[in-house]
C-alpha cells in the first residue's frame, strides 16, 4: 500500500514537470490555433527577453545608455537656448518695450539724445487700440555724470512719466522702489543700477549729484537727487548706461514744452510679429516720425541671439549621430552573434526580408529604450533645474546668474520622433548582411 502511494505521488510528479516543460509549446499553439502572429516580431521579443550573459548583452546596456545620454543632452540643448533666448529678450523688452517712436533720423546712433516731437494724445489714442498694445509711454533721454564721495560715473538719464508701467521692471529691482513724480516740477528722485551703486559707494536713501552738459553753456547744470531705488538687468550695457527719473527734470533742462518729449517707448502684448506692428503703427504716425523695433535698434544683440540656434542645431546633429553610431555597431554585433539562428531560419524557408524585421524589431526595442529614458532624463535635469536653479551662470558673460529653461513641447516631440524615424532607417543598413549568411555554412558548426 505504502509502495503504491509512493508510485503515485512519483507518477504526479513527473506529470507536474512535464506540463512546466510543455508551458512554451502550449502558448505557442494557442497562438497558433488563435489568430495569426508576426513570427519576425515572436522571434525578436524571445531574443530580447535572454537573459543569458553575453557580449551582446553588454553592447546592448551600452547602446541603451549612449542613446538615452545623445535623447537627454537633445532635450537639454532645446530647453536652454529657447530659455536663454527667451531671458535676454524679455529683458531687452521689458527695459525698452518692443518698438520705439522718435523722430526720423536715419543717422544718428542709438544712444544719442533725441530730437523733441509733439506729444498727441490722438495719435496715442489710436496706437493703443490696437489689439496688440500693452502700453504707450512717453519718455526722453539725456546724457549726465552722477558724483557720489569724490567718484564720477557717466549715464544716460532715461526720464519717464507716471503712466510708465513700472511692474514689468519690478524683477530687476533689487533694493528701494522705483521713482516718484509728485513734485509739481519735476521728480526728485533716480534709480540706478547695481553696478553704478557700487562704483560710487552709494544706497537706497542717499542723496547724489548729477551734472547736464548743456550746448551753449560753459558749466554743467548741477541737481541733488535722491536714490530711490537699485536696479540690475544683467544686461551689461544698461546696468552700466541708464539711469531712470522724471522727464519732466529733462524738459526744464531743454527748455522743452510740457507737450515735448523724446519719443514713446510701445509694448506689444505678444512680443510677436514686431515688423507687422511697426509697419502698421508707422502709418497711423505723422510725417517725419519713425517706429523702430528693438531689434533693429539693438541688432548685435539679436544676432548673437540667433546665433545660439545654429549651435542648436549643431548639437542636435552631433548627438543624433552619436545614437546612430551605437546603435549601428549594436545591431551589427548581433546580427553577427544569431549567425547560426539565422541560418537555420533560412533552412527552415524564412524570407530574407522576414530575418531583416527580427533585427528591426529588436533595434527598435533597443531605440525605444534609449529614447524613453533618455526623456525622463532630460526633462527630469530640466524640471530640478525649474525648481531648484542648481545650475549657476556667470552674470556677467550670460546676462543672467543661473542656467534658464524653456521646453517648447512640440520641439521635444519633433525631436523624439525624428531621432526615432532616421534611426530605423539606418538601421536598415547593418540587417542588410543576414542577407548574405549562406545557411549551409553557417549551420555546419555547433
């Protein structure tokens, strides 16, 4: 009885590993009985899912890791420039606005003092129902020397009225407040910029000195003002040019009308089509005026701005190439390790065609990989640096002291989709030597 128990519990035994071994056979028939498969794409998921240590398997981690690395620094690349361009330009618009409108004078440089027109409050009128305007300010500039505990600093004196729209310079301002025009004559107060507090030694609350060249005249009218404020763009060449007041200071000083100004400083709510909008305000201007825009006043600046997208250009050609590479010399190191597998297909009556797709597939595997980590690795990188800016800048080489991010979503995706599209092409090269495996020679070895 004993004996027989144990015989049975054997017999369980050696069913129960039968069925474990026939487990691959069973699925496979139920995909046989069942709907047809793609044996290309059966064979390429079962080679991807050895787990046995090869050489291969080495060349795939490293393709794996070259390609997320070349997707990260793509994504990185975009997210940086389109960001240090947005910075600088936002900058430069938010100091000046988008468009400037002064009187015609083809000739004269841009920092120079303008020629006085007449302030029309018609003209204004219809400038700013335009859909769009933001805000039309008049302003009026005039060259000064500031004098502060026996030092002397040159600045372009920009003054401006109460209805200039100072929150969009509220970034830029690092200490005090921005000037008040209360005064009945004029205001009596300055903001300066950081750099030009330190070269006199001076704070918020101090009083300074400013002296006006006036043509005609042999000594320099002198006005005490008051430093309200401290201000820094980051912009070189404002923090070490302007100085903001009230125009009203500089019309005195001109022996200008209270209708006379310099010009008006005009913001655009987009920031977009800047020529479009010149073109449309230059016809609602009288004759001898003229509507620039900053672009074309400080055209070095967004040269080099535009610049920076054929170095974007460059690093997104290097770095596909570098995917490429890897994945080329992969796919190259497989096809040549399943040289037997592959012969034994070709025996079998598997197409040429039908082998290529077994190495496309798992290229593709491979590729789909690289790009899905190298994603979360770049936009991971770009989301630390939205929070936390750990990447630093010299201010004064980059106009701002930490590293900017912008992700255009449809850049990424452009980005993702064409890594993907030219690599499976090329990819097509390396399957192309299966083709010449003979399967004779290369079964006759185990």
């Amino acid at each position: 009885m004993v004996f027989y128990k144990l015989t049975q519990n054997h017999n369980a035994a050696v069913i129960r590993r039968k069925r474990l071994r026939r487990t691959d056979h069973l699925e496979y028939l139920r995909h046989y009985n069942g709907p047809p498969v793609d044996t290309s794409l059966f064979i390429a998921r079962r080679i991807s899912r050895n787990r046995a240590r090869s050489f291969s398997r080495t060349i795939i981690r490293l393709s794996i890791g070259a390609t997320t690395i070349s997707v990260a620094a793509m994504i990185l690349s975009l997210a940086f420039i389109n960001g240090f361009q947005q910075v600088i330009s936002d900058k430069i618009f938010s100091f000046w606005g988008h468009l400037r409108i002064q009187h015609y004078e083809p000739y004269k440089v841009n920092t120079a003092e303008e020629t006085p027109i007449l302030r029309l409050d018609s003209t204004e009128a219809r400038i700013r129902a335009m859909d769009n305007v933001s805000h039309v300010s008049p302003f009026a500039t005039k060259s000064a020397v500031l004098n502060a505990h026996g030092t002397i600093e040159g600045v372009l004196f920009k003054g401006v009225d109460g209805s200039y729209p100072f929150t969009r310079l509220d970034g830029f301002l690092k200490s005090g407040r921005w000037p008040e025009m209360r005064d009945s004559l004029y205001g009596r107060e300055i903001v300066i910029s950081q750099i030009l507090a330190d070269a006199l030694m001076l704070k918020v609350g101090d009083d300074v000195l400013i002296y006006f060249i006036i043509p005609g005249e042999e000594r320099p009218r002198t006005r005490k003002l008051r430093v309200s404020g401290i201000f820094r763009t980051g912009i070189d060449i404002y923090d070490r040019t302007f100085a903001l007041g009230d125009i009203r200071l500089l019309q005195r000083l001109n022996a200008w009308q209270a209708d006379q100004i310099g010009g008006y400083e005009v913001g655009l709510k987009g920031g977009e089509q800047l020529d479009a909008s010149a073109g449309s305000i230059l016809g609602l201007l009288p004759g001898g005026w003229d509507c620039r825009t900053m672009m074309q006043i400080h055209p070095e600046i967004f040269d080099w701005l535009n610049l920076q997208n054929a170095n974007k250009y460059i690093l997104i050609t290097v770095m596909t190439l570098v995917a490429l590479i890897n994945l080329i010399t992969c796919l190259i190191i497989l096809v040549l390790e399943r040289t037997r597998m592959i012969g034994v297909l070709k025996a079998l009556g598997m197409g040429d065609w039908d082998i290529q797709r077994i190495f496309l597939g798992y290229g593709s595997m491979i590729l789909g990989w690289g790009i899905g980590l190298g994603s979360l690795l770049g936009l991971g990188i770009a989301w630390l640096q939205l929070r936390t800016g750990f990447i630093r800048l010299d201010e004064t080489a980059y106009y701002m002291d930490r590293a900017p991010i912008l992700i255009v979503w449809w850049q990424v995706g452009a980005v993702l989709a064409g890594t993907f599209l030219t690599c499976i092409l090329v990819l097509m090269i390396p399957t192309i030597i299966s083709r010449r495996i003979h399967p004779a020679k290369a079964v006759q070895f185990r």
